[in-house]
C-alpha cells in the first residue's frame, strides 16, 4: 500500500509538471503579435484585415491620333481607374487610405510602346500618372496604385475631370 501512496504521489506530480508548463500568448502565425514559443492561446492575436470599399471607377480610351499610323484614329488601349478606401481591421494595423489604382488593357493585335499621361483637367484633387509601357497584343497591365491619399475624409474624386494623353507617337511591333 505504501508503494502505492508514493507512486500515485509521485504521478499527481508529474502530471502537475507536464500540464503547469503552458506559455500562453498568440498562436496565431498570421497575427502582428505571434508568439513562436507560445502553446496555448490566449485571445490576444492581432491579425491585420484590411476592408477594402470601392468608392468610384472610371473607364477612360486612348484614341491614336497619329493619321500616319497603321491605328490612325482607332481606340487602341482601355485605362481603367478605380478608387478605393482601405480600412484595416484594428488600429494597430496603421490608418485608413484611399488609393486610385490603374490597371490598362490593349485593345490591338499588336505589341504596344506607349508613353501616356493620365491626369485631371480640373477639381479639388490631382490625379496624374505618366510611365512608358509595352503591352503584348490584348493583354492588361496589372492595377497599380498612382495615388494615395492619407487624410480622411475621404470624398470621392470626380473622374469625369480625367482624360488619358498619349506623350509620344505609339509605335506597334
């Protein structure tokens, strides 16, 4: 009997041991504050969601009007624009954004060497983006952000104030 006393002593122990050596924190690996050494959650995780909230687009053509090119007069690309307020999920996570994103398709059977310029003729804001791109026949350049405002509150821009320049003649491969 006594034999039994210690080692049922020395089980309860044990499993004290084992069980009493949990680091609680994030076990979340998505989360700002994940903690690698932690086994045991705790409900602190910060993941960092962001709501994403269309607030205006616009579809913009670009019109070659170079007469000498075998596109004279022909609406050879799309630009499309989008604004958008990026909220994160937890203040932690930084502030709220608005960005004009621009993603450009072309609308030909040809490569395309453009140099375009997009910009506002007039409002409270300025919207202008201006790069040299090649565009493989029918293909769409992925979006990418041209403008990004910080400052809330966020209006919405008037993109019937924008219009899309060529900068130089289009030359097509």
């Amino acid at each position: 009997m006594n034999s039994f006393i210690r080692f049922f002593f020395l089980a309860c122990c044990l499993l004290f041991v084992l069980t009493g050596c949990h680091e609680r924190g994030c076990t979340n690996a998505n989360a700002i504050n994940y903690n690698v050494t932690a086994d045991e959650d705790d409900g602190s995780c910060i993941v960092c969601n962001t709501t994403i909230v269309p607030i205006d687009s616009a579809t913009l053509y670009l019109v070659d009007d170079n007469f000498g090119s075998i596109h004279g007069n022909d609406t050879v690309a799309k630009f499309y624009l989008q604004q958008d307020v990026l909220t994160p999920g937890d203040k932690v996570c930084g502030q709220p954004t608005c960005t004009i994103t621009l993603t450009i398709q072309s609308l030909i059977y040809e490569k395309m060497y453009l140099d375009y310029w997009v910009r506002t003729i007039n409002g409270p804001f300025t919207v202008q983006d201006s790069r040299s791109i090649l565009i493989d026949p029918h293909a769409t350049v992925d979006k990418r952000i041209i403008e990004t405002f910080n400052s809330p509150p966020f209006l919405q821009l008037s993109f019937d104030s924008l219009q899309v320049i060529p900068q130089d003649n289009i030359i097509y491969y």
